[in-house]
C-alpha cells in the first residue's frame, strides 16, 4: 500500500509542476450529429496526441496559443486544422465526413483502433484477418488475465497441453497450439513457456487499452514464432491529463486483484509519464473431487509493476523507454485419494521486460524507428513428499535480446512500405546443460501495401532468417484485396513460414507433479533416459517403441503454408458487420509432444518429434449487429479439421498404424481400422461458436452482457496406445460456458461498480484443470483525478 501512496504522490506532484499550457477541448460528431470515439488529435508541431472518449469528447493540452491539429480515425476523412487559442480554455467542436474508400480490415468489439506508437507495424496492413478487443469490451466483460480475454474469442480456445501441466494456460487458434501463437507487449515478444505453452494468465488486464489478435500467419514481420498468429497487448500508450485510476475485485476461491494506474504529461508537455502496479491473488480450486486432494489449479499470488517515459524533443524526434516485472508464487499440496502418495509443489516465477525506442521522421513520406528489447524469464520449481524427501528441484532462465531497425515509406492513399531487420540472442541458463545454451537468429523483412486502383489493393512482402545450426530461408507472402462493392470487400492471402525448434525442445528437462509427468528435450532425452535406467526407475518394457524410434535424431525445423480467403461486409449504416474467413495450414515437420515410456510408478516421460504432414482446415464467421445505439449483438462459429496426413496414408497402406483397434473398456480387439478411423490430432474441437449480448440503460448508467460459449468434444489422450486418437480413446465433452455481468456508472463520483458471474452452468471437467466451476465476482473502478 505504501508504493501505490509513493506512486500516486509522484503523480500528481510532477502534474502540479507543469509550466504554462492551453487548453482545447470539444466533441467530435459525424454531419448526423453521432458522436465519433477513438479519435485521435495530434498537434503536428509537438506530436502531443489525445484520442475522443466513449462521447466523443476530447481535451487537448498545448504549449503555445498556435498550432496546427490533425484530427483521424478510420473510417473518416482525415483533417488538418489552423488552430489559435483566443480563450484559455477554448471550445471547438468538430464535424468528420464518412471516407468511403476506407475499408476497416479489422473485426473490433463495435469501435475503432487506432495506431501502436511503439512500431511503425501498421494492424491494417496484415495480410491475414484481424481482431481487436478494445478496453471498454475488457472491462465489461470483468475479465482479470488475458487468458479469460481470449477465451472468449471465435475460434480460440484455452488448453493445457497434453503433459503440460494445470500450470500451463496456452491458448489454440485455428488448430495451431501455443508453440505457434506469438504474445506479445506492445510489438515485442515475451518468452517464458511451460513445455511450448506460455501461459497467459500471468499477463494481468489491468493497464491494457486493447489486444490485438492475427489469425494465421505473421511469420512475415514476427518470424516463426507467429507461424499460427499472434497476440498483441498494447498499453495505453497516448496520454493527455494528469490522472490516476484504482481498479479492485473480489470474488471466489478468494480472488483478489488490485491494481493502481496513474499518468500525466511532464517536462512542458513534451513528456508523458505513466507508472502502475497490480497484485492478484487466488485460493486455487480442484476440479477433480474425488479422486484428488488438494488442487488442480494451485493457489498463488501475482505481483506486477510497469512504468513508461516517452520523451518527444521535436516533431521529428522521440524516444520512450519502459520496463514491466512480474513475479509469481504458488505452492500446491496434492495426494490422490486412496494412496499415502502426496507431493507439496512450489514455483516461483520471475519476468522482466525493457524496451527502448527511438522514432524519427525524416520527412512526410520517410520514417524510422530503431527498437531495442530485451526480456527475462526465471523459474524455481520443487517437489517434495511431505515426509521431507526431496523428489525434484528444478530451475530454469531464458533470456532475449532483440534489436530492430524499421524505416517506413508512404505515399497516402497509394503505397505504404515497411522494412525492417535486426537480431536476437535466445539463451538459456538450466542446471542440466553445459556448453550449449544459445541460439542466434538475424532476419530482414519487407513489405509493400499497394492500392493498385481506388477498389484493389495488393500486398506482398518477404522474409529472410537465418538461425544458426538451421541454416537461412526465404518466405514470400502476398494478399489481395478487392472491394466489390461500397460495403463488401473480399481479401485471398498466402503466407509461408519457418521455425526451427526451440531450447527448450531440444535441451529442457522438466517435472510436473500435478500429472506425474516429464518432458524432455531430444538433445538431453538419451542421457536421461540412461540415467533413470541405471537408478532403476525405467526398464526396456516402459519404454514406448518411438523412444528408439527417435533417439539420437535431431528435430527438423518446421516449414508452412497458409491460405486464407476473407469477406468483410458491412451496412452502410455501419450497423451490421459481418466476417467470414475460409483458411487452409499446411505444416511439414511438425513437432509434436509424445509419450515414450513410464517409470516404475506409472509416472509418464514425454519428448518431441517431427510430424511429416500436418495440417489444419476449416472456416470462421463472426457478426456484430446494434440495431439501435446501446444495443449491440455479437457472435461467430468455426468449424475446424485438424489432422495430420501421415497417419490417415499409414491406415490406408496396411502401414505401422494398420494394427486392429483395442476397446480399452470392452477388453477387445474389434476390426482393422480405415482412415476414417482416425479422428484427428488432440485438443481440437471440430466446432465451436460464441454469442455475446451488451446492452447499456442510459437514463441509470447501467450495461448488461451476457456471453455464451460452446467448445465442441475434442481427443484429450490416446487411451489405447495405437498411436493416434480413435474413438475408443479418451475425450473431454462438449460443454458450455455462459457468463453474465452488470455495470453501474456514477459519473459525479467518478466511479464504476461491476458484478460478474461466470461458468453459469457449472460446467466441470478433471481433464480440464484450469477451468473453475461457477465463481461470483464484484469490483470497482475509481477516477482519482478530476476531469
């Protein structure tokens, strides 16, 4: 309490010292008198920018009486006005014109977006179909962790990865695991995995103005780490007054999470300073009654802090700086029912994150950005019986730096090309290795946004990377864009990617004692595995026979195609907006997670191999309607086939995976499978959809939502151990998930008060230990500062 104290004194201290300035301040409205959020006004001298709130309305701060002020936003013509304060304040409100050869290529909650300042990577341009969960969406939806962002989402899904644990919270987007999916702060990766997933609920809500999310691949700028799309969280990154907002809740299994987040301009306006703080907490919870004691989902507390300076010297120059720490602590006893077995499992976890920036505009048509970043990821896990012995006690580091060099080149309204190349060093620091502990990447980018006549746009970039040990590659990429009609808009997009596999596929050890479960790299699996026989804890008869299949092999870089045709309509009273998307992955030489023995007490022992020919189908829809304007109604489906092509061909030709198919519960051998046979590869649900409801009351200040989501039955574990997941084996059904919420505004309080329930019917699954059953949650938000 004492920092948040410290936090909101240094704040308001440093607005209080600000010199002379003059203020502007107005509403923005369409010529029908709609008022326009999100847009942004930036005075062309200083950079100084603010963007319009939820009414519209905006207040500028400026240094002199005189200035010129560029007012945009997508969708509306963009202006440039002569400005001269004759009063202090001074009043002016603005009219926008619709731009009707703008095209929003990005499917946003109900608003607009506007541009990341930290890169020079424009959303609009992506190749592949984007959507934007803004903040206002976040907060109605009382969501604490990004994960229970996402989850909401068409097409995406939370999972614990096979083997991964209940301590890894990855996220899964047209059929791509976690491995593949990007997070990233504002443009900039964070590592720290969980056996390939990173674990989204360490990344706290509380300071985010959006998250942007790209479906398929955005190898092109971010390499192959985003070989199935990425997710971005942007920070609020444009300031304009002096405030400070604490945010609190409360709710089941005792969740607390506390966060305070304040701002201000500084140094003449030409600075903004925001710094903030975030602790939460949760009891845990166990989704297995009955069969264990203790939790599925271990109880820990969370602290994060992030602080942010930008600096702008003059129109051309600015630099900004920031840096975000997060620590993590749990610890869970756990004992399965009907055995003296019980392990207490503890782990701390550590992130750090710094990035520096300098922008610089040479001209109108010419910009740079130089980019450096640099990120920490530390854990401590240990295992030990509750008599005292010590089973296991593991540490593990990564760390990344990342340089970048981008340099922008417009011509408005007809070419817009972004170039950029740098490096990363990735190491990793574990008890188990010695010589080997870095890889080393360079890589060039380059791509041309090129509206060829007002109704066609083409898009065409390519990548180069070089990854030491793996040797370089090119991967081109292309779209384009055609607008059909005033309203609709087709885009077909092809983009081709490369990843080689990372350290800790090919080095980490790690032990999960939720599971009993070990994951081991290829590079480290035959030391460990002679190392376990010679103690006596394996023999040749635990052993799988892809063990000696795979050992001494090394794993293959993985290389993809995706496809994606895309159509966008939406009424001309931007009303209802409608998104249908067909897409088709191709990936050779995926690596895939898979069992290659147990230990003397059944615990089970995972690596990775290559998968010759994976690949992942299907087609997404995704409307938002608001037939009047308070009301708006949202929704989307996809339909998914996720398979891998080797074992379908394997069935067909009488190959390894010929073998009759075992009834595990019958006890029986029932017939020679055929391809159909085969379902698909795990943790993929053939069908999903979600709807969501938001409505707000004006005359009380009150909006109601209520959101339903649908996960469709999906392999879980291959029960019979032929190698592939048929329909004897185990799944997790389909279920729903229904949530509700309420908001009450009192705007001459400044305040907000929230309640949620989710997991209305208390769906619960043990195969799915990071999903509670239903929990209540109530909360607040207060403005500190005066508008």
């Amino acid at each position: 309490m004492k920092t948040y104290i410290t936090l909101l004194f240094l704040i308001l201290s440093i607005a209080s010292s600000r010199a002379q300035t003059y203020r502007l301040q107005g509403t923005v409205t369409t010529k029908t008198g709609k008022t326009v959020e999100n847009v942004t006004l930036r005075i062309l001298d200083t950079g100084i920018a603010v963007q319009t709130d939820s009414n519209g309305y905006y207040s500028i701060l400026a240094p002199s009486k005189n200035f010129n002020l560029e007012i945009s936003a997508v969708g509306y013509k963009s202006i440039i006005l002569p400005i001269q304060i004759k009063n202090n304040p001074s009043l002016l409100d603005i009219v926008l014109d619709t731009d009707q050869q703008a095209i929003d290529q990005v499917t946003v909650q109900g608003r607009r977006i506007n541009a990341n300042t930290e890169t020079l990577v424009k959303l609009e341009n992506s190749i592949m179909p984007v959507t934007v969960i803004d903040r206002r969406t976040i907060e109605l939806m009382g969501s604490r962790r990004l994960d229970e962002v996402v989850k909401e989402q068409t097409g995406m899904a939370i999972v614990n990865d096979i083997g991964a644990g209940a301590r890894a919270i990855g996220v899964q987007m047209q059929g791509f695991g976690s491995e593949y999916i990007l997070v990233m702060i504002d443009g900039q990766p964070i590592v720290g995995r969980n056996n390939g997933n990173f674990d989204l609920s360490r990344i706290s809500v509380a300071n985010i103005e959006r998250v942007e999310i790209t479906k398929g691949s955005a190898a092109l700028v971010y390499g192959g780490d985003a070989l199935g799309g990425t997710i971005n969280v942007i920070t609020k990154q444009i300031v304009t007054d002096p405030q400070a907002v604490v945010t609190a809740s409360y709710g089941s299994n005792q969740t607390v999470d506390v966060m305070l987040d304040g701002e201000t301009p500084i140094l003449n306006n030409k600075g903004t300073l925001s710094m903030g703080g975030n602790y939460y907490h949760t009891d845990g919870f166990n989704t297995s009654q009955g069969l264990i004691k203790g939790s599925t989902l271990p109880p820990y507390d969370n602290y994060a802090a992030h602080a942010r300076l930008r600096y702008t010297f003059n129109p051309k120059n600015a630099v900004s700086v920031s840096a975000r720490y997060g620590l993590r602590r749990s610890f869970m006893d756990k004992a399965f029912e009907g055995t003296n077995y019980q392990t207490g499992d503890g782990l701390d976890e550590k992130d750090l994150n710094l990035m520096a920036n300098f922008d610089h505009r040479f001209n109108a048509r010419w910009r740079s950005m130089t980019r450096y970043y640099y990120t920490q990821f530390n854990f401590d896990n240990f295992v030990a019986l509750t008599q005292g012995d010590s089973l296991s006690q593991n540490t593990f580091g990564q760390g990344l730096h990342r340089f970048e060099q981008q340099i922008s080149y417009t011509l408005p309204d007809r070419l817009d090309v972004i170039t950029g190349g740098g490096g990363t060093i990735d190491q990793i620091d574990q008890n188990i290795l010695s010589d080997i502990n870095q890889i080393k990447t360079f890589f060039a980018y380059s791509q041309a946004n090129w509206d060829i006549i007002p109704k066609l746009e083409l898009t065409f970039g390519i990548r180069y990377d070089k990854i030491v040990d793996y040797g370089w590659r090119l991967d081109p990429s292309a779209a384009l864009q055609y607008k059909i009609l005033p309203n609709l808009t087709a885009k077909i997009a092809y983009g081709t990617a490369f990843k080689a596999p990372d350290m800790k596929k090919l080095y980490q050890v790690s032990y999960d004692p939720g599971i009993n479960s070990m994951v081991l790299g290829t590079n480290t699996m035959r030391d460990v595995i002679n190392s376990l026989r010679e103690s006596g804890r394996i023999s040749q008869y635990e052993l799988q026979p892809i063990y000696d299949e795979i050992k001494g092999l090394a794993l293959n870089a993985e290389m993809s195609k995706s496809y994606n045709v895309n159509l966008v309509w939406e009424s001309p009273n931007r009303k209802l907006r409608m998104e249908g998307s067909i897409f088709y992955h191709d990936i050779n030489n995926q690596i895939n997670r898979v069992l290659i023995g147990t230990d003397i007490d059944g615990g089970l022992i995972y690596s990775y191999r290559n998968n010759p020919e994976a690949y992942y189908q299907g087609g997404d829809f995704s409307f938002s309607y608001s037939p009047i304007v308070d009301l708006t109604i949202s929704g989307g489906y996809q339909y998914l086939i996720a398979k891998d092509r080797s074992i379908a061909d394997e069935i067909r030709e009488g190959g390894k995976y010929f073998d009759p198919i075992f009834d595990p519960n019958g006890g029986t051998v029932n017939y020679n499978p055929s391809g159909s046979d085969y379902w698909g590869i795990e943790n993929r649900s053939n069908h999903m959809f979600n709807a969501r409801v938001f409505y707000t009351y004006q005359p009380l200040q009150m909006t109601f939502n209520f959101r339903l989501n649908y996960r469709g039955k999906y392999g879980f574990s291959d029960r019979n151990n032929n190698g592939y997941l048929d329909r004897f084996d185990t799944f997790v059904r389909g279920h729903y998930l229904l949530n509700a919420g309420i908001e009450k505004k009192f705007p001459i309080y400044r305040l907000a008060l929230r309640a949620s329930t989710e997991n209305i019917l208390n769906f619960i699954d043990s195969k799915m230990p990071f999903q509670p059953g239903r929990v209540y949650f109530v909360g607040m938000t207060y403005n500190l500062s005066k508008k």
